[in-house]
C-alpha cells in the first residue's frame, strides 16, 4: 500500500474546511494512518518549498503557510498518491475540475487548500519531513475487502 501527505492548508483552517476535507478521503476509502495540527517552522518551509527558493513569490508562500497551523494527514492506499492528486484538483484551482477539492472550494493558486505528494518518491520524502514514525499507525482496516478485490492489495 501506498502513503502521501496531505497538508490542510491555513485558508482551510480558516475557512472551517478541515472536516469536509479529510471527510472527502475518508469517503474515497483512504485509510487515515497519521494526523497533526501543526505550525510550521521557517525550516521546515525552507526545507519543504526548497524548489521555490529565490522565486519572487516565496516568501508571501511561507507568510502565508505561517498564518495558522495546518493539519497534516498521511493517507494510505492502493494507489494512494495518485488518487489523492485526482482529488485535490490542479494547483491553480479556479481551473481545477468540478468533483475535485480544489474546483469545488478554491479559486487561487496559493491559496488551494491542500498540498498534497506529486510522486511516489516525493511522498515518501515528504511524510517523513512530517511525521516522526512512531506518529504513523499500521492497523487492520476492516473494511478492505469491501474496498479493493484481493488481486489489488
């Protein structure tokens, strides 16, 4: 099974989305394996948003990542990372897709709601910046085989 990051962004915070959003992956049948609110450091920013440095943008990125603490989730599945892309919707969200997070209830390019892993490789980078391990839980999920067929797992 496959693990991403998903970050609930400060417009989400404010604009009471987080339980709508995390409710969205629960109802695709993404298994929760790890949550926190958190505030982001100016390291960790530097550290996440390192392909953004010395754009004319980053830092209004970090003030605006600073603004509230985020909730970050670690998502579980087959298929996880992609799926999960599907359903945030692209990054500039007054063009992303009717059905997606972010064509649904966003229209800016920062203010999108959610981050979320754009590969495989960059999720496990990134749920590792975010989560220590002993913050990730492995445990049955009881609903499995009425989610994936037994050749998907």
């Amino acid at each position: 099974m496959e693990r991403t990051l998903v970050l609930i962004k400060p417009d989400a915070v404010q604009r009471d989305l987080v339980g709508e959003l995390i409710q969205r992956f629960e109802r695709k049948s993404l298994k929760l394996v790890g949550i926190k609110m958190m505030a982001l450091s100016d390291d960790l920013l530097d550290e996440h948003y390192s392909h953004l440095v010395g754009r004319d943008f980053f830092a209004e990125i970090k003030t605006f990542m600073r603004s509230t603490p985020i909730i970050a989730c670690c998502w579980e599945g087959v298929d996880c990372v992609n799926t999960v892309r599907t359903m945030c919707g692209i990054t500039k969200a007054r063009e992303a897709a009717p059905g997606s997070i972010r064509g649904d209830l966003a229209m800016s390019v920062q203010a999108n709601l959610v981050h979320a892993s754009d590969s495989l490789e960059t999720a496990e980078v990134e749920v590792a910046r975010f989560f220590n391990a002993n913050e990730l839980f492995a445990y049955e999920d009881v609903v499995n085989p009425f989610v994936y067929s037994s050749r998907e797992k």
